[in-house]
C-alpha cells in the first residue's frame, strides 16, 4: 500500500478549484522554498543568477497542472524532500543549458573555447546583476553625496529619467520601482527573451549615466 502523500503536495494535489489551487502552491512554496532555494543557490553566480534559477524551478514545478509534482509516487524508497531536491537539481541544469548553451565534452581541452565560455557566463551574470538605480549617481563619482544635496541628486535623476524614452520607463518602473523579475519584465514589455530585457536594461541605464554626467554627476565634482 502507498505511503500518504506528504501534506502541502497532497492537498495541493487535491485542489478542485483555482481558487484553491492558488492557496494550496502558496502553502507549498512555503513548505518547500528553502529547500529549493539552497539548491538554486548551490549553482553559485551573483544573487540575481541564483533567483532567476529558482524563478524557472518553481514555474516548471508549476507547468502543465504540476505534472512533473504528480509524478511523484509515495513508494517508500525515497523521502519526497529528496525527490524534490534531485528535481530542482534537474531544472536548474536545464535552465543552465538553455541560458549557457550546452557544454559538448568533444570541446574540452581547447583553451580558447573554455575562455569563450567562461566569457559568456561572465557577460550573461553582469548583464543579470542587481543594479541599485537609487546608488548610480555614487557609483559615477568618488562621493557624489559630499559634493551633492540629495534634494539636487533626485531632481538630476528625475530629469535624466524624463529624457528615456515611454517604454525604457517603463522599463525601469517595472524593475525598480514595481519589483519585477526580469522575465515578467520581458513578457510586460512584449521582449522576446528576459535576455534581450536585460541587455536593453543595460543600455538605458548607461544612457542614463551619460545623461547624468551631462549635467555635471561624473568624474569631477559639479
């Protein structure tokens, strides 16, 4: 006879309605959350790298009516923690592969392919870091709040944010201001990859510095 399902999967499960169904993957999330954010952090990287990485876990979990959290089976062999931990190690290999390229073991040993793909893990982690909009003025200027009032530092943001154009303010609203994962970022604003929001991310923020440094917050005191 099959052991019992563990408690938040079984109800979650067993839920009939959306309405449930949403309170139940809460209550499952978080059971389950530290569990699968220590394997999503064990992967390494910057923070944001390691939540992107957990982000795809928990909408894989969640793909198709949880087929992949139905084919568990309570058999006795195995604790569901355990099960799950090899799952979520599964996914993020998978989201490794699809954001990374796949590694082909006939390219090992060439020096020059083991840089390209050591570069390519660097500029795909830059591009995906935190950025603190509220720090770019510091980080322009050896110490921009001596030489500055905070008052004048918001109002230079305010107007260089003014100069993007809608959608790339809209863009930072949804990142910085609204909080957004940068793959709800890329499906708000119609980009065909959270990739190619990232990189345009880069872009506007580096518009900005220049719009910054065009009124006086750069190098040099103002």
């Amino acid at each position: 006879m099959p052991d019992a399902l563990p408690a938040a999967l079984g109800s979650l499960l067993d839920a009939k309605d959306d309405a449930a169904r949403e309170a139940r993957w809460t209550d499952f999330i978080g059971t389950y959350s530290r569990l699968i954010l220590h394997v999503t952090r064990s992967g390494g990287g910057l923070h944001d790298a390691a939540m992107d990485r957990y982000a795809f876990v928990l909408e894989q979990l969640r793909h198709d009516d949880f087929r992949r959290l139905r084919a568990y089976v309570a058999d006795g062999r195995s604790e569901f923690s355990t099960w799950l931990v090899v799952v979520a190690q599964r996914l993020c290999r998978d989201h490794q592969r699809h954001r990374y390229g796949r590694f082909r073991p006939s390219e090992q040993g060439s020096a020059e392919q083991e840089e390209e793909r050591a570069a390519r893990r660097r500029l795909v982690d830059l591009i995906g870091a935190e950025v603190d909009l509220s720090s770019l003025a510091d980080r322009l200027g050896r110490d921009a709040e001596s030489t500055l009032r905070q008052g004048d530092l918001h109002q230079a943001l305010a107007k260089a944010l003014a100069g993007l154009d809608k959608r790339d303010r809209l863009l930072i609203k949804l990142r910085f201001e609204d909080d957004l994962t940068m793959p709800e970022v890329a499906s708000n604003l119609g980009f065909p990859t959270r990739f190619h929001a990232y990189r345009r991310l880069k872009d506007v923020l580096g518009d900005l510095r220049r719009a910054l440094e065009g009124q006086g917050i750069g190098e040099s005191s103002p």
